[in-house]
C-alpha cells in the first residue's frame, strides 16, 4: 500500500484553480446542452465561477501552506496574484459576449480556452517547483495559442496564433533546458531545496547557465525586450478582446514566477542575476518606449508600450529584497487596472467601427463622438505614462525608490529618461482623441454599452483612487511580498 502521508496533500491551498477548472468543464457540457442563441449564459456561468473562486482565494491570505510534496503553496504572495488574475479574467468574460457577437466568434469553447489559461496562471502563482512552474506555463500557454487565432476567417489572427506557437514553443524549449540545467546543478526541484543548496554552496557555471535559459523562457512570457518579437503582432493579430486579456494576465503571471524565483529562491547569488536581468530591463525600456513611438495602430502601440511595462516591473525586482518586490507587485496591480482600461476602450471602439477602429487616425475626434469613451482613455494614457494623480505615477515612484536605496543608478537613469520620452505617444492618443473631426458640425453621440460603460469606469475610478490612496494597496503588496518557501 503507497503511503500518501508525506505527500502533504492539501487541496484547500489549490481550491482557487479547482473551481476555475470544474468551471472550464461545466461550461464544456453547458455548451453542448444550450442552443446557440443563448451562448451568452456561458459567459454568466463563467463569471459565476470566477466570483466563486475569488471568495475562495480569502482563506490563503496570510497563510503559509505548501502542499504536494512542497510543489505548491498557498500564500499572500499567491492570494495577491490571484485576486489580479481572477479580476482580469472576470472583467474580460464580462466584455467578451457584444464582441464576440460582432465578429461571430460567440462559440462556448472561448470560455472554456479563458478559464483553462486562468487556470495555468493561476497555478504560476501557487507554483514551488520546478516542474509545476512549466506545467503552469504550458497550460495558459496551448490556451493562449488557440485564443489567438480565435477569428478562424481572419488571416491575420491565424498568422498571430502561428507566430505565437511557434516562438512560445521554442521559449518553452529555452525554458525547460534552464530547468534541466538547474536540477543537475542542485539536485533539486523544489524552490526550497533549491535555495538550500545554493546558500550552502554557492553558484557554478552550470548553474549560471541554467538561470540565464530560465531568464530567456520567462522573458518571453512576460513580454520582455529581446525577447519580445512575437508580442506587436500577436496583440493586433489576435481578436481584440483576447489581447486585453492576455495583455495582463500573462504579464501579471509571468512575473509572479519571476518574483518568486529570483527573491526568493536566489538571494544568496543576486550578483550572479542582477545583470542579465537590468539588461532585460533596460533594454525594454529602450525598445518599448523609443519604438512605440513610430506606431500607427493603436494595438501595436500598446503592445509596445507593454513591452516598455515590463521593463519598470523587472526594476524592483533587481535590488532583490522584499521593498523592491512589493514596489513590482503594485506596478502589476496598477498595469492590471490601467492597461485593462485601455484595451477595453480599444476593444469598444473596434466593436463599432470594425477592424480599422485600431488605427490612430480613426479616433480622431472620439471625444464628440463618444465622450465616454475617450474621458476613460486618457485616464489610462495619462497613467500609463506616470503622470499624477494618478496610479502609474505611484507605480513608477515606487519601483524607483529601491533603486536608489540599492544605489542602482544605471537603471534608473534609463527608467527616468525613457519615462519622459514615452509622454510624447501617450499624450498623442489624447491630442488625437480631443481633435475636432474635419466634417462640418459634431457628430451624433453614439452610446457605449451598459456593461462596457460600467466596466470602464470602474477601471478609471480605480486608476485615480488608488493615486490618491496608493498605500492600502501598497502594504498588501508588503504583505504579499514576504515570501517563504
């Protein structure tokens, strides 16, 4: 008879992700049983599940339980991510049906393929090992590939999807062989068994060289420069509302790993990580905020500007102290209300206007057209680029405070100057929004969707309330940010 006792199983620590997954597989049923002119329960059933699974994420607040063999835990650190996550995830299946509707893309398996890609996020931030970290990362990963090339008729989603396999599968290569690396340099799997063996031993080459594949994979994941090639045309390639989804949640997932590896797990060698990482930081924000800049398309700009995000996020995690990754988890948070926004407005307006409602020139004189809209937006735009009061200005000031207690002034020379570049393209949407159309007289009003409406606003308020307030988010950040493995 196997013995089961040691393997410490705990499925309270994993219950957020079971009730996302017995989600995913009661709407596979669901979609079989409902005729298809009332899809649109789907997406009921869906934010059902996840309302169900927030209240689930409570209980790990503050608790400390790994379970599996010390593969997963349940933490703040997890409960913080999952809240963004589960958040993001909600907010998107809420804008998903006008949309979907207008392309004709309201199929059940667009739910199914969001929950499973919630589900592998989520276990990312839950995830110790080695081994549940790629299991973690495949998952949301096959979702977000199919997700991509959603519109089957439009060619360039197909191409986005085929990009995004093809790159997203040679990363995993990178990815799994650091792992591989890792393992015979330590003899571990674990995160725990990890940190023991290089406190105690310190670092080889072997090891060295197993991080820096594991940068490179993670890199990708988070849509860091040079590995960002795939993330402009994947994001303008894919159905709009799926690049608003995965705009945050992959970002947000892929640095709960980082965060968690790098602090956590490699403290003891932070001068061995410290380069390659403020290399990928520094050279995001050259690349995201000079190349946004010569963007046409609204969705590529953005994506451009993601790329540049990442960057700001890597710089509190390279003082590798706990301050540094409180100051990233609360640049998450904020990117996740502020950038949802703004590719909900993008999604909005294409729902209207068509495919070409993601070039610059077509939001000419939005604000007559649709104040709503284009008030949220440039609430978004003027966080994005750090301007008071709102949350990305806070976001930015907190990850730059590590780097100067740190005594980091590389990094932070690049962050400050690139910051002040990127007000020319976020400012522009703005002046482009607020220009008056040539057309004689102002266009009728056309009204925003209840839902839509709703939803934009709340991210709006929510992007300037937490500028004004910004600590109740930052101490949970604190909280989450004190990790144990």
């Amino acid at each position: 008879m196997i013995d089961t006792s040691r393997l410490g199983i705990d499925y309270g620590v994993l219950l957020p992700e079971l009730v996302v997954t017995a989600t995913a597989l009661l709407v596979l049923v669901l979609d079989l049983l409902i005729p298809p002119g009332r899809r649109r329960w789907l997406a009921a059933v869906s934010a059902l599940g996840l309302l169900l699974a927030l209240l689930a994420t409570v209980p790990l607040w503050g608790a400390d339980r790994s379970a599996f063999s010390g593969t997963v835990i349940g933490d703040s650190f997890a409960a913080f991510f999952d809240v963004i996550l589960l958040s993001t995830g909600l907010l998107t299946v809420l804008i998903s049906p006008r949309f979907l509707r207008s392309l004709g893309l309201e199929y059940g398996e667009y739910y199914v393929l969001t929950l499973a890609a919630m589900a592998g996020m989520m276990l990312l931030a839950a995830a110790t090992s080695l081994m549940t970290i790629f299991l973690g990362i495949e998952l949301l990963s096959i979702a977000l590939y199919v997700l991509a090339g959603f519109a089957r008729r439009n060619l360039r989603s197909q191409e986005s999807a085929l990009k995004y396999l093809l790159l997203g599968g040679f990363a995993s290569g990178f990815l799994l062989y650091g792992m591989a690396l890792i393992y015979g340099a330590t003899g571990a799997t674990t995160l725990h068994g990890i940190a023991q063996f290089v406190g105690a031993s310190g670092s080889s080459v072997l090891l060295l060289v197993g991080i820096g594949f594991l940068v490179v994979g993670l890199a990708f994941k988070a849509s860091a420069a040079p590995f960002h090639m795939w993330t402009p045309d994947v994001y303008q390639g894919a159905p709009t509302v799926v690049t608003t989804f995965m705009s945050v949640a992959t970002k947000a997932a892929a640095f709960a790993v980082i965060g968690r590896v790098f602090v956590a797990a490699f403290p003891t060698i932070r001068a061995d990580w410290y380069f390659p990482l403020a290399f990928v930081a520094i050279v995001s924000l050259g690349i995201g905020n000079f190349v946004a800049i010569t963007q046409s398309n609204l969705k590529r700009l953005l994506a451009y500007s993601g790329i540049a995000q990442a960057g700001y996020i890597l710089l509190g995690i390279l003082p590798g102290s706990s301050e540094g990754l409180a100051a990233s988890l609360f640049y998450v948070a904020a990117y996740a209300v502020m950038n949802f926004g703004a590719f909900a407005v993008v999604t909005a307006v294409e729902t209207r206007v068509g495919e070409g409602g993601t070039e610059i020139p077509a939001w000419t004189g939005l604000f007559y057209r649709q104040p709503l809209l284009a008030t949220t937006m440039t609430v978004f735009m003027l966080s994005l680029a750090g301007i008071p009061p709102t949350v990305g200005f806070f976001a930015k000031l907190f990850v730059f405070r590590p780097l100067v207690e740190a005594q980091l002034w590389a990094p932070l020379a690049v962050a400050i100057v690139t910051t002040v570049i990127s007000f020319y393209y976020y400012l522009r949407v703005v002046v482009v929004m607020l220009t008056a159309p040539e057309e004689a007289g102002r266009p009728a009003r056309e009204p925003v969707s209840r839902v839509m409406g709703a939803i934009l606003v709340f991210c709006s308020i929510a992007t300037i309330v937490l500028g004004v307030f910004p600590t109740v988010v930052f101490d949970w950040a604190r909280t989450a940010a004190a990790l144990h493995l």
